[in-house]
C-alpha cells in the first residue's frame, strides 16, 4: 500500500534541499493517519506572511498532495519587497510540492514494517 513515513518525507525533504535552492525552514512532523500510522506533514513556513503552509497527501496511493494555509491571527499589510519575498517563498512551496508528488509517484512503502521498525528502534533504545 503506498505510504509516506516521517521518515521517507525527511529524507526526500533533505533531497529537495541539496537539489534545490531554498526550503532550509521546511519541517516534517508525525500526523496520525489511518489506524495511528505515521503519515508524516510537511509544514513550510511563511516569513513574509506570519503563517505556514502545510503540504499533506491528498489520500493513501494517490500521488497528488493538498497544500493548507495556516490562520493568520490578523490582517497583513506589506510593502512591494515585502511581498516579492512573500512571492519567493510561494514559489519554493510550489516547487516542494511537485517534487513531493513526484517522488510519490512510484513509491511504496508498508505502513506496517515502518511500524514494526520504529517499535524495534524504541526497544533498542529503552533495553
């Protein structure tokens, strides 16, 4: 069953920003999916806007991804070289998302061995 793991979306993120100008604020963080597997979020801050965008597939095995845009607590004014940064920042946003579907295209990954894995590594640690 395609699956996108914390682990998979912090290495692909780290890809993305060796190949790529840009996305050094770019974080991943465990969301909960079906049954309490880790699908993983991909939150991409905003500077320029005081909010964040986060980038999350759109459903398991499907390769597109869905892009929110976190609340503002107030209205934003800017300057022309406020929001030309503003505009920059979109565009790395763009370009991560592509690349996120991109990668997800043909990848696969068992929720179920990433979960046994992580159970493993904790054991480990604790033993």
């Amino acid at each position: 069953m395609p699956f996108r793991s914390k682990k998979t979306l912090e290495t692909w993120v780290d890809e993305f920003r060796t190949t790529r100008e840009g996305g050094a604020l770019v974080s991943v963080v465990v969301q909960d999916g079906a049954g309490g597997a880790d699908t993983g979020l991909v939150i991409v801050p905003l500077r320029n806007d005081g909010t964040e965008i986060y980038m999350q597939p759109v459903a398991v095995g499907d390769p597109r991804w869905s892009i929110s845009f976190g609340a503002r607590s107030e209205e934003s004014e800017l300057t022309a070289a406020e929001l030309h940064g503003l505009a920059a920042e979109l565009l790395v946003a763009a370009s991560l998302c592509q690349f996120l579907q991109e990668k997800s295209l043909d990848h696969e990954e068992d929720p179920d061995e990433h979960d046994d894995h992580e159970q493993a590594e904790a054991q480990n640690i604790s033993g």
